[in-house]
C-alpha cells in the first residue's frame, strides 16, 4: 500500500466514491464555509493529507489564492496531485500534518479524510500543528471519520456503510474488509473528543458543521 487510505494511488480517485457517501458534498460544504468566511479577499491555505489533488484542482478554480501549500506524507500521492495541477502555482511537501513546521502563515489550513489514521498522541501533535501554522484569526477545516457514541451505533453505521458500498458497486468481500479497519487502520473518535481536542488546542471557536454516516466536517478558529 502506498498510503494510508483502503486504495492505492492508481485507484483512489475511481473508488473513493464508492465507500464515502456525499463525498462530493463535502468539498462543497468546505468551499461554501471558507466563502461565507473569507469573503471574496485573497487567502493563503495549507492542505494537509492532500491526497490526489482532488481538493487542490477545486480550490485552484473556485478561490482567490495568494499562496497555497500542498502537503502529504505519500510521494505517490503527492505526484498524483502535482500533475492534476500541473496548470496551477502551487507549492508541494512531501510531509504529514504530525510533523509541519509552518508558523503563523495561512488563513485557512484543512485536513481532509487524514487524521483518522493517527493514534491519539500524533493525533493531537497534528491537530496543534495546523494551529500553530494559521494566522491569528485563521480557519482550520477538517473532515474525519468519527465514532458512534455506543456500540450498538456503530454497528448501525457500519452496516449502513456496507449497503451503501454494495449499491455503489462494490462486492460483499470489499465492504466487509473495509468495515474490519475500523479501529485496526483507522482510528475514529467521538464528535465530542473532537470538540475536546480542538478546544485543549486553544481554538477559540469550534463548531460541528456537516455529518453523514461516519463522515464529520469541523471548523475552528484561532
């Protein structure tokens, strides 16, 4: 495996809609959140994890860029993105979101399906990088994998998962393996340990803005 994620690079963006339901939406909701917040003014962003460029073409098109940093700890990943942004004036680092060094640069900054993969040390170590790296005032824009607050619950949103995952076209081998990740490759946690560890961070504003299934999309200011 050359990342983090259930897929390969070559196959990332075919099956990615596949096992996250809406997932265009969220790119949607995150661009409507950094307008209603940013307004029309020119801004620089980090995106941490940033996969295949899927987020970087959108923004490159849809937002008014002084400066923006592309970062993810897969070389594949990252050479994948540089080429589907090849027309675009963008800066790439080979580098996770738990070992940034940036300081106080970027009015937005987003991590996108990333943190669920780290254990809760380098967890938080990520999450008080992506602070540190925005500006006074600066957003932090992130979607993970969150985990049902009971047992029953997550069995409930697992087999939704797999229903979902079987009508998109995938087999019941595929979606039964990508359920048995759950806590063994990724690590999601409670909405409310989210809120906890943005505010132990020192965010000033942390709020829930979009969930589905297992997907859950926060904003937190500085």
């Amino acid at each position: 495996m050359d990342n983090k994620s259930a897929f390969n690079v070559n196959r990332y963006d075919e099956n990615i809609r596949k096992v996250i339901p809406l997932y265009d939406e969220i790119y949607q909701q995150i661009f409507s959140l950094i307008k209603v917040y940013c307004g029309d003014k020119q801004i620089s962003v980090l995106d941490t994890g940033c996969g295949t460029g899927n987020f970087g073409l959108k923004a490159c098109e849809s937002l008014n860029l002084s400066k923006f940093v592309l970062c993810d700890p897969s070389e594949k990943m990252l050479s994948d993105a540089k080429m589907k942004l090849a027309d675009y004036s963008c800066q790439f680092v080979h580098i996770g979101s738990e070992n940034l060094d940036f300081e106080n640069e970027f009015d937005v900054v987003t991590a996108i399906q990333s943190h669920h993969y780290f254990d809760k040390v380098t967890r938080e170590k990520a999450v008080a990088n992506c602070f540190k790296a925005l500006k006074n005032g600066g957003i932090f824009i992130y979607f993970e994998n969150t985990a049902p607050f009971t047992e029953a619950g997550k069995n409930i949103m697992l087999k939704r998962l797999e229903n979902f995952g079987m009508q998109s076209g995938r087999t019941l081998d595929e979606v039964k393996s990508h359920s048995a990740r759950y806590n063994k490759e990724f690590f999601p946690i409670t909405i409310k340990e989210h809120f906890e560890l943005l505010n132990k961070t020192g965010f000033q504003v942390a709020e829930l803005f979009w969930h589905s299934y297992m997907q859950s999309g926060f904003y937190a200011v500085k």
